[in-house]
C-alpha cells in the first residue's frame, strides 16, 4: 500500500522591493499561501524565481519568515533570478543540497521520491545528468522538478528568448530514465502540459503574471495567481492548475 501525497507547486513569485507594473507580488504570494495553508498539503514546492533580480538576500530573508508559520515543510528550487549561494546562506540549505553550487538532490516523501534539478544558469549541468542516469536503476517511480521546461513548447515569446539551452542533451538522459513519467517546471509564467517521449511535462503559472503564449513580443495576459496541485495515488499522479478567486481577484 503506498501512501497518497498531495503537493502545491508555487513558482516564480518574484519577491522584490517594490511593485511591478502595478502589481504587489509580495501581496500576491500571501493571497496565495493563505488559500493553501487550509488545504491538507504534505509538501509545498517553490520552484525557482523566488526574487525579482538576482537572489537580493532581502526577499530570501522575507521569504523565510512568511514560510515559517505555513502549515507543512516546503522546497526550495533555484531559477534564473536566484542565487544559489545566497540561498543556502539565508536558508540554511543543508551542503547534501547544494554541490558545486548547484542546489539538486533527491528527497523522500512519505515514501514517495522527489528529484530537483538546477537549470538556475539557463542549462542543467553535465554533473546534474550524470547524478540522475545513476538514479535510474532501481526503476522507482520519481517526479521531476525543474525551473525550465526541457522542451519548447509552443510559447513564443518565451521559447524564442528563454529557453533551456542545453534541451538535446538533457532529453539523452531523461529518456533513459522510464522511472520518470512527469516533470514540474515554472520559468515560462504560462499553465501547459506538453507530452514528449511519453514523459508529460507540466508548466505552473506563476503568482505574479503570465505571459501571453501566441505572441512573439512580451505582454502580460494577466496577473491572476496560480499554482498547481499535484496528487500522486498509488500508481496515479493527477495534477491541475488553481487559480486565485474573488473575493482576492476580480
Ligand atoms: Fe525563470
């Protein structure tokens, strides 16, 4: 009998200094914490972009004293605008997370295996795939987290001008590694499932803003909040994306 998990999936938050066009992206992420702090969570993943520029200690600092009364652990990812040593300074990331800079490691939940990768510098290090191959042998069921999506899929602005760079050479590696059914990603500000090699890999919107998929140039499409929740039972995993409602939104 393996146990249910049930996961929220938070990304790219982008916690800065101030508001952007307009929008509070502090507010925005305690509007959001606030409707998942209710709901019977065992994990709440932040996958990565969790400051507005470059890792700026201050949003980190931030960050953790929100977090530090939400109802149940969470993960941290690093994204394009983190920085991984200022992470694990302010966090008191353990060093079995963060190798040669880079935060990737495994962890176990309830029985159940997690993977997180680095694809913090726009590509996942030849070191971080040699980690996963070695992963694949006990053919253990595991999802995948990623800030990027290893893949283009079909969101112009952002596959033109932010795209993993290295995505033949990660794709060498996830296909020896059936073990892996899905992969989590952020980094696009977009909600997608695109299916590749029979892996489905699955993009969370952001909380801050999305970005209109059809255009080549960068336009907002909105800036409702969204998250995505992950439910693995038995042999199941089902995942959908929520957004956030009136009376927050309107
Ligand atoms: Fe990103």
């Amino acid at each position: 009998m393996l146990n249910d998990l049930t996961i929220a999936q938070v990304s790219d938050p982008h916690i800065g200094p101030a508001k952007y066009r307009g929008i509070n992206p502090r507010q925005q992420f305690l509007d959001v914490l606030q409707v998942l702090a209710k709901k019977p969570l065992d994990l709440l993943v932040l996958s990565g972009d969790l400051t507005a520029v470059e890792g700026e200690p201050e949003a980190y600092t931030w960050i953790k004293q929100t977090l530090a009364t939400f109802p149940c652990p969470y993960i941290l990812m690093a994204g394009n605008h983190d920085h991984v040593a200022r992470m694990k300074r302010v966090f008191a990331l353990p060093d079995s997370s963060v190798k040669n800079g880079m935060l990737y490691f495994s962890h176990v939940v309830k029985g159940r295996r997690l993977l997180f990768l680095d694809s913090s510098p726009y590509r996942i290090a030849k070191r971080q795939l040699e980690w996963l191959s070695t992963l694949s042998e006990p053919k253990e069921p595991a999802l995948l987290f990623v800030h990027h999506p290893p893949l283009k899929c079909g969101c112009q602005f952002m596959d033109e001008h932010h795209a993993l760079q290295n995505i033949d050479e990660v794709w060498q590696v996830l296909s020896q590694c059936p073990q892996i059914q899905h992969i989590f990603c952020g980094h696009y500000h977009a909600e997608k499932t695109v299916i590749k090699n029979n892996k489905f890999i699955h993009i969370t919107p952001s909380t801050v803003f999305q970005i209109e998929t059809q255009n080549p140039p960068f336009s907002i499409e909105h800036i409702t909040p969204g998250w995505r929740i992950i439910e693995w039972k038995e042999m199941q995993v089902q995942t959908y994306v929520e957004w956030l409602t009136p009376p927050f939104y309107h």
